[in-house]
C-alpha cells in the first residue's frame, strides 16, 4: 500500500523540493499531472507549455531512474484528468494512500485548491511551505509591518544580505555600498560584440511535446519554432555555468540597454529555469559571488545580479501575498482602456513596442527594461485595464507565474497599487528609450519632436499622463520637480500635449 502520494507541480520541478523531504522509495508515489485547465486559465504562450511539459516529463525520468516510483498524467492519455484536483482525487483512488503531500503552490488560486483538498479528500492533505525561496510570506508581513514610512525594495534586499551572507564582510556590504546600481546604466556601444549562446537541441521527449503542443494549443500566441531552452536539471546548469562565465563580467554595465534584434544581450535568461524549479536561486546567487571572490566578474554586475534574485524577487512574492486576495483587483488610477490589438500581433508603427513584442512572440522572453520601460511604460501611460494587462503578461512569458507577474504588473509598471510597491511610477518619454537603445533610428515617428502626428507619442503620452494624475501626484514629493515642470507650461502647449494624446489614443484598437 502507497503511504504517501507527493503531489508535484509544474513549477516544482525540484529534486529538493519540500513535499519530497522524507521520500519512502518503497512505500511512497509522486504524482505529476499535465492537466488542460493549468494550459488554459490563461492562454499561455505555445513555448511555456512546451518548457513545462518536457520538463515534467524529463523530471519524472530522473526520480524514476533513482527508483522512485512516478505516477504521470500525460495530456493526451485517454483518460487524462482535466485539473489538478480531478487529477488527485484519481491517483487518491489509484493508490490508497495514507496521505498526501503538496508543496505551496505559486497562486492564490491554487492554494485555495488545495486548502479545499484538505477538506473534501478523504485522506489528510499535508501543505508545505517552499523551501526555494530565502523569505517565507510570514517574515516578510513582519517586515513588512516594522516599516512605519512604506515599504522600500532596497531596505529589506539589504536584510536579505544579511540573511544570506552574500556579499558581506562580517556585517558589512563588499565594496563598502549596498547598491552599485548607478553604474548599471550604460547605452550598448554600436560595435560591440554579444557572446553567441548555448542551444539546447530538442530530444525525443521534447520533440513529442512539441507536437503535442502545436496539436492542441496550436492557436495560442506565440511560436514554436528553434525552441531550443534546457528542460532538465543537468542542460539548465550548463545556461548558467555559460552565463557565469560569458555573460555575467558584463550584465551589470548593459544590464538596461536595448538592440534592435537582440533580445538577451547580457541577461541570463535564467528566470524560467528557476521559477520552473530547475536551479535553485541561491545557488545562482552564490556562484556569481563565487566569480567575483575569483576575480571573473566586477562587483557591479555580481551586485546586480544578487539584488534581482534576493532583492527583487524576494520582495515582489512577499507582496504578492502580503496582498492577496484582491491585489489583481486594484486600479488607483482608474485605467479603463482596452488592450491595443497590437500586444498580439505586433504590428506597430513604434519601433521599440513592435521589436519587444514580436521578440516576446518569437521567444516568450524579453529583459527586464523591456517589459518595463518599452511595453510597460507604454500600457502605464495609455491607460490600459490593469486586468488586462495582467493577463498579458501572465500569457506571454515562459517565467510567468502569478506570484511574480502580478507585482510587476500592478505594482511595478501600472502603479495601480497606489504605489505600495514602488512608490514612483516608473513613466518616461521616448528620450529614456532613444537614451538606452537602437530603436529610434529604425522608427516612423521622430523621438525628438515634441508635438504632431510625426513625434514619437511616448513623448506627448508621458505628459498627458502626469496632467491626468497631477492632484494624486501632488501628494507624492518624489513627483515634485515633474509636476513643476509641468506647470510652468504655457496653455498652449497643454492644449498641444492633450490634442496630440487624444487624437493618438482615439485610433488605438
Ligand atoms: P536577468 O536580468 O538575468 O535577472 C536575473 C534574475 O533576477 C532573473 O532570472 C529573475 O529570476 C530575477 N529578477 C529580475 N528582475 C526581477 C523582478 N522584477 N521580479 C522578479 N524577479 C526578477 N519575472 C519572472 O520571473 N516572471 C514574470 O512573470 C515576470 N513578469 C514581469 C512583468 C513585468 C511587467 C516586469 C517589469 C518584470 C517582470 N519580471 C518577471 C521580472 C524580469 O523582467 C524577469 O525576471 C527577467 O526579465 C527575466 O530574464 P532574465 O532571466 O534574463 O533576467
Ligand atoms: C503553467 C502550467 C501549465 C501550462 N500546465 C501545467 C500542468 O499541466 N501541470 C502542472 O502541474 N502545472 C502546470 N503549469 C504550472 C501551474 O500552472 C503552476 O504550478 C501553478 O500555477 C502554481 O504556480
Ligand atoms: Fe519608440 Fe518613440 Fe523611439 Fe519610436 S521614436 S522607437 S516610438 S521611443
């Protein structure tokens, strides 16, 4: 008889996971399921479902060839089960067991799912928390609470140094600074050359998920073609033994800049892997510090990167939860405007927003300033449906989970939290985009006209924005020096920046 049934998602694809502590390889089954409703709660991007499903399947190979006995739900199996709790409550009937075990899952959804599973299964349902990330969703509301002025991503990314000893000298930052952000800001130079990457050619596994795939989620966005990501442990430690050594001495200098056709430049392109389960964060985190100790990378970029990890992605899963139920629902600047057609198709006559979107369908990937200060910017400025956009973003990227897009939406990008997050919204005009890309010179519209059809329209839209909010920004100082400048306009060119908006935002479709 099966003692216990160790239920694993997806995106836990962890030899170390918690709901694995204590394997009885004996007496014990682990449960995986391809289930249709996790590929269509949103319509995820034909290239997530192909890196999730294979790398399931090869997972399931590894415990299997360590004798561990795997129970997998394949998609197209006749009697495949259709959500994860379908799939449980079969593989409960299938296998008898004592109990079972989960790991806390990613979503508010799913967690409720499974506090219902500890209801209405008729064995005991054991939740455990997630070991993989460094602060539990308890420490961080304690934090959270302790700061009386809000909350600052760089306050508690200075405690997770701590917490971690990454980077330090006794209780002390290397290098004497916390942060060495402002040397992270450089333009790419035209000549200079990008490492060529790893592929990771298809195997039989991934090639049978890859037919699967264009089968059934044929008509979903996105595109199948050179898929070539690791899918297992072993391929996923290669990407990040080749960005340590290749990418890493220079992620911090380019770590904002932008080309035209290149959409990883120096990034690691490592957020699916971790996010999946395939590495674990702190390990990236320690062998980039090791590189540094080494004297293979500069302290910029190794800072860099850890912040991201530790900092960033730490604080935004400590939000999310701190936050839900209902942080999806908060729109503080009331944005009402539906999603542009354009976020599908990428057909745009803005250069910058077709290059990160078409880049976005072709690789469900694009960095950071991408999402952020290209299509981010432009949906924070337009005004477009918080919800929507949510989805968006949860759809299009192979990293996407709703613990860490829906802070970067909502809190990041819309300032739809009313800037609990972050408390400046992260707005620019199109100086910011021409400053740190390539992309103007291949546009229709003129990045240093201010005003008329031919002027690049994030510069009209960013001060239509800021008159749109001015009474809620009067109450944020960070805002001060904008709202001024603002102000000291002539009527007249306030009348141009709000004929110019209107008349652009009235063709959007
Ligand atoms: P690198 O630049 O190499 O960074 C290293 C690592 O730091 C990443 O792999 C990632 O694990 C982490 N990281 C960096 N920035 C963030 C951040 N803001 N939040 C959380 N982790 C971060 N990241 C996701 O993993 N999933 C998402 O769904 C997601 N949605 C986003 C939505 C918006 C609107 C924005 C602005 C950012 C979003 N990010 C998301 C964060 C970030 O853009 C991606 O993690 C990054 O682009 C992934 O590429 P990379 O691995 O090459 O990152
Ligand atoms: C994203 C996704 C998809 C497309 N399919 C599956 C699946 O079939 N089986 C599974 O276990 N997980 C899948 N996932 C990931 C889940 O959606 C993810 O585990 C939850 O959203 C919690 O983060
Ligand atoms: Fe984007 Fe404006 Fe530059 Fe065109 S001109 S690429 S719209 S920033």
């Amino acid at each position: 008889m099966t003692r216990t049934l160790r239920f694993i998602l997806g995106d836990q694809l962890s030899r170390s996971i918690s709901s694995l502590d204590g394997l009885d390889k004996d007496a014990d089954v682990v449960l995986i399921a391809e289930v249709m409703e996790e590929a269509l709660y949103v319509r995820h991007h034909k290239r997530k479902i192909a890196f999730l499903f294979s790398a399931m399947r090869h997972f399931a190979e590894a415990l299997r060839a360590e004798g561990v006995t795997v129970d997998y739900r394949r998609l197209d199996e006749e009697d495949g089960a259709r959500d994860f709790t379908t799939a449980l409550s079969d593989a409960i009937a299938r296998h008898q067991p004592e109990q079972v075990i989960v790991t806390e899952p990613g979503e508010y959804r799913v967690l409720a799912m499974m506090r219902d599973w500890a209801e209405t299964m008729p064995v005991p349902v054991l939740i455990r928390e997630d070991s993989r990330f460094i602060c539990p969703p308890d420490i961080f509301a304690r934090w959270a609470e302790r700061q009386k002025s809000g909350l600052t991503m760089e306050y508690f990314y200075r405690e997770m140094r701590r917490r971690t000893g990454l980077l330090m000298e006794g209780d002390k930052p290397v290098g004497g600074a916390w942060n060495f952000d402002a040397e992270n800001r450089k333009p790419l130079p035209a000549r200079m050359d990008l490492p060529a990457r790893p592929a990771f050619a298809p195997d039989a596994v991934s090639e049978d998920v890859l037919r699967l795939v264009e089968a059934r989620f044929g008509e979903h966005f996105g595109s199948l073609a050179d898929f070539a990501y690791p899918v297992t442990a072993e391929d996923a430690e290669r990407a990040l033994d080749w960005f340590i050594e290749n990418a890493l001495p220079l992620y911090g200098d380019y770590q904002d800049a932008m080309r035209q056709g290149a959409p990883l430049l120096f990034h690691s392109n490592l957020s699916a892997l971790i996010n999946a389960g395939l590495l674990d964060p702190l390990d990236c985190c320690r062998r980039a510090e090791a590189a540094f100790r080494a004297g293979a990378a500069p302290l910029n970029a190794v800072e860099g990167f850890i912040r991201q990890i530790i900092g960033w992605r730490e604080y935004v899963r400590g939000v999310y939860w701190l936050k839900m139920p209902g942080y999806g629902e908060l729109n503080a600047l009331e944005a009402r405007r539906e999603l542009p057609w354009f976020f599908w198709s990428a057909e745009t006559e803005m250069n910058c927003l077709a290059q990160a979107i078409g880049e976005t369908r072709d690789h469900a990937y694009a960095h950071h300033i991408q999402r952020l200060m290209v299509i981010g910017n432009f949906a924070l400025l337009a005004g477009l449906d918080p919800r929507q956009v949510q989805e968006w973003y949860l759809v299009v990227y192979h990293d996407a989970y709703e613990w860490v897009e829906m802070p970067n939406v909502v809190g990041m990008i819309l300032h739809a939290d009313g800037g609990y997050l972050a408390s400046k919204p992260y707005a620019a005009s199109g100086a910011y985009i021409d400053r740190m890309s390539d992309y103007c010179r291949g546009c229709r519209y003129d990045v240093k006209a201010k005003a008329g059809p031919d002027a690049c329209p994030f510069n009209y839209l960013y001060w239509d924005f800021i008159a749109r909010h001015r009474e809620r920004f009067a109450r944020n100082h960070r805002m001060g020096v904008v709202l001024k400048n603002y102000e000291r306009m002539s009527a007249e060119r306030k009348a141009e920046i709000e004929s110019d908006a209107a008349r652009f935002l009235g063709a959007l479709r």
